[in-house]
C-alpha cells in the first residue's frame, strides 16, 4: 500500500492560515502601537496640566494643615521623568479604546454569532470599571491617605528656609520638626500605584462574570469559597492600603461587594443558560443524572 508523501502544495496550504492570522495579528499590533504613539505625544503637550490634576489630593490634604502645596526635584533629570511617566500613563488610558477595538477585530472573525455577543459586553465593561476604581481611589482612597501620612508631622510645619519669616524654635526645645517636603517622583509613583491597584481590584465582576460566562466557576462554588475571598480581600486591604484603618474597611467593604455582586452576576448567567438549554430540551436535572447512575 502506497504510503501519501507530503508534497510542498500541502504543506503551503496548511501554513497559510498561520500565515494570515499571524499578518493579522502584525497589522493589529501596529495600529495599537500607532494609537499609544499618537496618545503619549498628545499627553506630554499636556502633562503639565495632567501633574497639576495628580497632585489636587496632597495640596488638598496641605491645605487643610495650613502648608504651601509643593513638592521637590531631587534629581536634576527627574522632571523630564516625571513628564514621560505621565505620558505613558495618559497615553495608554487615551488609547486604550483603540486598543481594545483593535482586540476585537482580531478575534472577532474567529468566534460565532452568540459568542460575540456574549464577549463584546465585556471589552465594554472592563474599561469602565478600570476607570470607576481609578475615580474612586482619587476621590475617596487618595485623601484619607495623604491626611494618614500627613499626621505623622509634628513642630512648626514650616521650613527654616521657606521665606515665611517665622520663628525658629527655641534651641533647647527637645521636639525636632517633622515636616513634609516630598519628591514629585515618588508623590507620583505613590499616586498611580494607589489608581492602578483600585482600577485592577474593580475587574474582580467582570473576571468572575466572564469566567462564569465560560462555565469555569458557579455561583455556588464562588458562595462556598466565600471565607477564603474574605481572607484574601483583607490582605489586599492591608497591603494595598496605608496602616490606616478607615481606608481599609473601605478599601474591604468594596471590593467584598464586587465580589457578592460577582455572584449574583454568574448565578444569573447560569438561570439564563439554564432557561435557553430547557427550551431546547436539552437540560438534564441532577437528580434525573442520579437516578440514571443508581
């Protein structure tokens, strides 16, 4: 029996759709790449504006404690540094909807009708989610922190070279000040470390829905490890958080309802999966699936 040889026709042919989903792939790589060029220039025209935006929560916070919001350069480079982390950083938010489009376009010719649906949802609500943690961090996390720092000052909260005039202290005085005079590159590495990490925990509905979406988890899997998320949620609290014991319990008590939510998410996707599989006929209880067994 004559054995078939591959000939150079056949392996053409079953190399080519590697071939076009991997020119695809380059094509969408660039254009993202061509996206998050065009953001970071547009936001370093801008980043003034965008460190000044940053910076509203500590020169809140000083405020408050009657102090000049200002913060220092310590290296002669660090302000140039300072620019292009901001660029990064807005360029990549600005650009993350063309990003995420181009995602779409390369993976949306492989799936079916109702996976698109059920997937496109999704690429919607991760951004907006992402976005609402970031909010929520600058508004909400962001002050109670900085007002926790701040309290660690102590004597005259001025510098003996600011140009306020005020008096030295006495010099037998034992308290020696503590005041704050931060570095705008660890302010700013401080600031996006705190709007990332409540961006990435505000992802926990939509990684837990699109799981249960795929079957991966139950609502009552999620339910009976709920001890265990509660132990992981408060270590992200302590962590992610200052010593601060406010911005833990709030930190806590959000992220635990993102993840209640997250259940209540997948138990619904399974009732809908379950109605559509009983109208077709295709739904087995499990106790019909016991008594086959028996």
């Amino acid at each position: 029996m004559a054995s078939h040889i591959p000939q150079d026709d056949d392996l053409d042919d079953s190399s080519a759709p590697l071939i076009e989903h991997l020119a695809e792939l380059r094509t969408r790589i660039i254009w993202s790449l061509l996206a998050f060029i065009v953001a970071m220039v547009l936001c370093y025209t801008v980043w003034n504006p965008i460190y000044n935006f940053l910076t509203r929560p500590i020169c809140h916070a000083l405020e408050l404690r009657g102090q000049e919001c200002g913060l220092i350069l310590l290296k002669l480079q660090e302000g140039f540094f300072v620019a292009i982390r901001i660029s990064l950083l807005g360029g990549f938010a600005l650009a993350f909807p063309i990003i995420a489009f181009q995602m779409w376009r390369f993976v949306a010719p492989g799936l079916y009708r109702n996976e698109k649906s059920a997937f496109l949802p999704f690429l919607i609500a991760s951004p907006a989610m992402f976005f609402l943690g970031a909010a929520f961090a600058y508004y909400v996390i962001l002050p109670m922190a900085y007002d926790f720092f701040l309290g660690f000052q102590q004597g005259p909260l001025t510098l003996p070279d600011d140009g306020t005039g005020a008096e030295a202290p006495p010099v037998d005085d034992p308290m020696a000040a503590i005041v704050f005079q931060g570095s705008v590159d660890e302010y700013l590495s401080l600031t996006t470390k705190f709007i990332l990490a409540f961006g990435l925990s505000f992802q926990l509905p939509v990684l837990l829905t699109l799981m249960g979406k795929a079957g991966l988890v139950t609502a009552e899997g999620l339910a009976s490890v709920r001890k265990y998320a509660v132990v992981a949620i408060l270590m992200l609290a302590a962590v992610a958080t200052p010593p601060d014991v406010v911005s833990q319990v709030v930190l806590f008590v959000v992220v635990y309802g993102l993840y209640e939510i997250s259940i209540q998410l997948v138990r619904r996707i399974q009732k809908r999966r379950e109605a559509e599989l009983r109208a077709q006929g295709l739904w087995v209880d499990d106790d019909v699936e016991e008594k086959d067994d028996l």
